[in-house]
C-alpha cells in the first residue's frame, strides 16, 4: 500500500536514474563511434544482468530471492528481455546518427505513446485533449528535424529517435507485466542477461562483419563500465520499481527531465553546443506530455495520499 513517503521517495529514485541516464546517452553516444551497435549492447546487458542477478542470489540488499516459475520465465524472455534487446539495438544505432541530446529529446515523447496505449476514453473532451496533446508532441519533434529537411541533414534519424520512444513505451509496459511477484531490482537483473543472449548473434555477426574483436583504449572501457553500473544496473532498477508501483503514464512523464539531462552533461563533458531548435522542440514536447497528463492537480494530491 502505497504511503505519503513512499511516492517522494519513488520519485526521487526516478530523478536520480535520469540523471544517471543523461551520463549514459552521452558515453553511449562516444562508445558506438568506436564498438559496433549490437555488440555495445550485448556485452553491456549481459554483464550488468549477470552482476545484478548475483547480487540478488546471494545477498539481501534487494530483499529475498524469488525464483521465477517456468512461465514467468518464458514471459522475461519473449516479453521484458526481448523488448530490451529489440530496444537498446535502435537506440544504439540511432546513437550513431543524431546527436545524444536529440536523442533524449525525441525519447521524451514516450509519455504521450504510453499515454495513448492505456486506452481510448470514452469521453470526448478526454480523447481532444489526448489528440492535442499528441499534435504537440509531435509538433516539437518536427522542429527538431526542420534544420535537417532544409540543409539535408540526417533528419531520418531524428525519426529513428521517434521510433526508439515507441520501443521504450513497449519495454516499460512489458515490464509491468511481469513486475508481479518480483522486485524491480529482479525484473531488471532478468531482462538484461537474456536481451544480452537475444542480442549476442547479432553482436557475433558484426564482429565477423569488421573481421576483428571490438578493442578500445581506457576511455573507451571506462564509458562502458558506466554504462554497465552507474548508466544500466542502477537507473533500469529505480525505473522498474517505480513501474511496479506506479502506472507507466505516470512513471514516463519523469522522462521529461533526460532532454535536459543529456544536454547537461553533453556540453560538461564534449562541449556540444546547444541546437537553436533545441529550447523550442523541449518546450513544445513537455507541453505535450503535461497536457497528456490527466487532471495534475489530481495527480499530485494522489501521489501525497494514502492509497487504500
């Protein structure tokens, strides 16, 4: 049952894992200039997963181990792991196309698409307010890839972007759904290794496609090990917990603050100027998302509240 400290305190752990997120996108960004896409995504999945799952069986910082049944197991393979493999492999590639802020910033849709995946109200000032709600998400997205459509930018992988929001909507609803009797922790620690193994023969493939192992200096491994800990095992933790207590609508809108994340610690670490559009494109999206929230004064009265 969910308490007047438990909320700020889920809340505080998603800020926390979006700030880390942000650090991510930006070493992601670096790491698949270097490393091919699907073996970047592999190797990350499947160290964190196996690191995360043994801290599970043989400690209690998580709480007691659970051993999922053979059904559960199947639907963390063909549900939560699959939709990770399928989505860390476009953003991965898509990392490669686009800036790491625009990146952030077109993920920052997946409120509106998780929104508009929980139903279609009856009511019509609901469904006209969802729609606008929508167009303005959209809206934003379009004034990113402006410049692109007029000096012949990339522009498609602003679109790629787009599609890694709807991929993550699904991964968090897969997620959700077998968040039942497991702890985030679990559900994270399981989903990764086996979207490691669904993504190694991919990875395997562009190994035998460059004609040697991926090899990189000390910054490069140094970004990866983030990426592992501090940008995997711990922000996919915090997210899926808060899943498990909060409905996925709820949970995306705090991924309005990995934009301004990203872009923070883009230009800290690269110097990578802020984009013209960039202020414009945020503003638009976020008056989406918040617009796509229901009542807010309702929300926030019931993420205070005792829950009965």
């Amino acid at each position: 049952m969910p308490t007047r400290r438990q909320d700020p305190a889920i809340g505080a752990g998603l800020v926390l894992g979006i700030l880390l997120w942000g650090g991510n996108n930006v070493a992601l960004k670096q790491i698949v200039g270097v490393w091919p896409p699907l073996w970047t995504g592999s190797t990350r999945f499947l160290i964190a997963g196996l690191l995360l799952l043994a801290l599970l069986r043989w400690t209690r910082w998580f709480g007691p181990w659970v051993d999922p049944g053979p059904e559960l197991r199947r639907a963390l393979w063909w549900r939560a792991g699959l939709s990770l493999a399928v989505y860390i492999a476009a953003c991965n590639w898509t990392l490669r196309f686009i800036p790491a802020s625009h990146f952030a910033l077109d993920l920052a849709t997946a409120p509106v698409w998780a929104l508009l995946a929980e139903g279609h109200p009856a009511d019509r000032s609901e469904r006209r307010r969802r729609w606008l709600a929508t167009a303005l998400a959209f809206a934003g997205v379009a004034v990113l890839i402006a410049p692109g459509l007029r000096i012949g930018g990339r522009w498609w992988g602003e679109l790629c972007g787009l599609g890694t929001a709807l991929l993550w909507t699904w991964h968090s609803r897969q997620c959700k759904s077998v968040a039942v009797g497991l702890s985030g922790a679990a559900v994270t620690a399981h989903a990764m290794w086996r979207a490691g193994c669904l993504l190694f023969p991919g990875a395997v493939a562009e190994v035998l496609w460059i004609g040697h192992l991926p090899h990189g200096d000390v910054h490069v491994l140094a970004l990866h090990a983030y990426c592992i800990t501090l940008g995997g095992v711990i922000p996919f933790a915090l997210w899926n917990h808060a899943l498990s207590r909060w409905p996925v609508s709820r949970v995306s809108l705090y991924g309005n603050l990995i934009p301004a994340s990203t872009m923070g610690w883009a230009w800290i670490t690269l110097g990578e100027p802020v984009s013209p559009t960039f202020g414009g494109a945020m503003a638009l999206i976020v008056a989406g998302v918040l617009l796509g929230q229901a009542d807010l004064g309702r929300h926030f009265r019931r993420w205070w509240t005792p829950e009965d």
